[in-house]
C-alpha cells in the first residue's frame, strides 16, 4: 500500500488542509470479517479522513455527501464526535456511518462501523498507528496528553522503548465494550441494507458469512448458527465461502469468539481431511 499527502478542500467548509491519500493497496487474504490481514492492519488510520475545522468525516472530505453540512450539527453527530468511549479514530468513522444513515447508504454504513470496531479491536494488541505526522488523532489510538506524558518518561530512550510504553498505553485503554458496540451497530445496518436490497459483498454468500462473524464475535452463538445455515442453503456458493461457514459452525460449536481468516478456515478443513 501506498500514501500521499495531498492539498485537499473540505466540501463543506471549504478549509484547506493537508490529507493522506492511498493511492494503491495489495491485500493478501482477509478475517472472516473481511478485513484484510495483518500486514496492512495499521493503514486503516487512512480509510477516513476528517476536516479539522468542521469536523465533517468521510473518507474523502473533499466529497460532499448530500446535506452533510446539516448532519455534522446535529445532535447525535457532534456527541458520537465526542465520545470519550471510543477512541478517536473509531469515532470518525462512526461519524461517517451518521451521514451515510442520512442518506439510506446502510451498506457503507456498516462497513464505516466494522472498521470502528477493528481499531477498539487493534487496541487490544497495543496496534500503533504510524502514518506520517499530518494528523495527530489519526495516528494513535490514545489521547494527546497519554502521549506526551509517556515520551515524556521514555526521554532519552530509543524508539523502540517508546514505541513500547505507547504500545501498553493504547492495550490499557482497550474497551471490549466499545469493540462490541461498532459490531452491533455494523450488525444493524448490514441488516436493514439486506431488507433493503442494498448489497454489503459482492459474492453469494459472504453476507450472511460477515453476518455470521459478527454475531458469534458478539457471543450470539444461537443467531449465528441459524445466519450461517442461511448462508449454507444459498445455491452456487464459492468453495472457500463454503469452507468460511462450514467453520464458523465449528467455532460456534465450541463457543469460540476470537477473529480468523478465510485462510484459517481451508487450512481447518485440510488438516481435518488428512
Ligand atoms: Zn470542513
């Protein structure tokens, strides 16, 4: 994956300020969740983007969802901007799931808060955030003052030992909580963008597998099981699609709430074979 950093101009203020722009991505595999897999895991900070005079969040600011300029005043918008408990970054793409509510875009919605729900998950691993220095919300995960007062303390150290206070200062502040509450928000939306006809994924069957993912992350083993036997009677669904639901009903079987891959899913099932 690369970045720029590019002059951009928010389109709804008109404030002209600096953004980081990917401008190409390579993606190896993917959790369960779709997210893809770890060597890009800390790139999510440039999946968003946020005017820092208006506070408009969408991923590209310099793109104007229609009556944006009414929605960041509203009530709801400007609390969830706020909230002490989300991490900043969560609460960005939060924002952006408020906007694309206000114009019935459920599927971008839910993605905005699947990826709010991976950064509170990032946290738990003490995953830095390190992109380049435009923007100091985007890059951690903690507040200004945690940070200060840890380079403070790790002063004269090297860059390793500061990467490591900062890392056990974002696992101290992870919130499983919060986590939760991005999946169930996700949740809500992927549903009513189904109803609506809306698409989330793009092949047979992923749907009901992110679907599946989501509740028994959440712990809700029993409407996982029913989403993941719904994905299973869908005709002509992709082998490793198969495979993602046939092991998500092992791992619900057995209670198992933790996050793995499409890979982790064929690897199971070979290894079951031989
Ligand atoms: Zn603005």
């Amino acid at each position: 994956m690369e970045a720029v950093s590019r002059e951009v101009k928010c389109a709804v203020c008109g404030y002209v300020h600096r953004q980081y722009v990917i401008t190409s991505m390579l993606t190896c595999g993917c959790y369960l969740d779709l997210r893809p897999v770890e060597q890009i895991k800390a790139l999510i900070s440039y999946e968003i983007q946020r005017c820092p005079k208006c506070h408009y969040c969408a991923l590209n600011v310099s793109e104007k969802v229609p009556n944006a300029e009414k929605v960041i005043k509203t009530k709801e918008y400007v609390e969830q901007f706020n909230c002490s408990k989300f991490p900043k970054l969560a609460n960005f793409f939060l924002c952006y799931s408020i906007i694309l509510k206000s114009v019935n875009d459920y599927a971008k919605a839910g993605w905005s808060c699947m990826r709010a729900a991976w950064v509170c998950e990032d946290m738990k691993e003490g995953v830095i955030y390190f992109p380049p220095k435009i923007d100091f919300d985007l890059m951690y995960t903690i507040g200004r003052e945690d940070f200060e007062r840890i380079r403070e303390q790790v002063a004269g150290e090297g860059f390793d030992e500061f990467c490591d206070a900062i890392g056990k200062e974002i696992k101290k502040n992870y919130n499983p909580e919060a986590e939760q509450e991005c999946r169930e928000r996700a949740f809500a939306f992927f549903m009513k963008a189904k109803k609506l006809g809306q698409r989330f994924a793009k092949r047979k069957g992923v749907e009901e597998e992110v679907l599946t993912d989501i509740l028994r992350r959440l712990g809700k083993f029993d409407k996982a099981l029913k989403m993941a036997q719904e994905g299973l009677r869908i005709k002509g669904i992709d082998r490793d699609v198969r495979l993602a639901l046939e092991f998500q009903i092992k791992l619900i079987k057995r209670k198992d709430t933790s996050c793995y891959t499409f890979d982790d899913a064929s690897k199971f099932f070979d290894e079951e074979k031989f």
